[in-house]
C-alpha cells in the first residue's frame, strides 16, 4: 500500500511540476510555438522522408565526428596523466 501511495505522490508532484509553469504567459506562448513547429516538421518529414534521412544522417555525422573529438582529447588527457605519473615513479 505505502508503494502504490508513494508511486501516487510522485505522478502527482511530476504533473505539478510540469503545469506550475503554464501559470505565467511567457511560458505557455513559448511552448505553444514550440509545439506548432514541431508539429510542422513532423508533417514535412511525412511528406518529404527522403530529407528526413538526409538530415537524420547529417546529424548521425556530427555525432560521429563530436565523439571522435572527445575521443582525442580523452586519449591526451590519459597520456598527460600517464606522463605525470611515469615522472613520479622515477
């Protein structure tokens, strides 16, 4: 029982949380333009799925060369690190 009131009181504190904001006018206009351009991409996207991949391969690209880069940097640290640590041991 103390579970599903638990469970109850966290559904209940998320949809608080995520109305709370809706009260100001800011808000609510942001995410209704939000939404409206959403729901324009996603009706370009249906008529145009060839784009759709196109782009969905262009941002798998910038991923790929994000990961690439911190891949670099990771391996620079790590020998850095690595050099710091053979000094000590002399």
């Amino acid at each position: 029982m103390k579970n599903l009131n638990f469970k109850k009181g966290i559904a209940i504190g998320t949809m608080v949380g995520l109305l709370l904001p809706l009260l100001e006018k800011e808000n609510r206009v942001r995410l209704k333009g939000s939404a409206f351009h959403v729901v324009n991409q996603i009706c370009f996207y249906r008529k145009q799925p060839s784009v759709a991949v196109h782009d969905l391969r262009v941002g798998i690209g910038k991923i790929d060369d994000y990961l690439d880069e911190l891949t670099k940097y990771v391996e620079q640290g790590s020998a850095l690190i690595e050099g710091k640590a053979s000094k000590r041991n002399s």
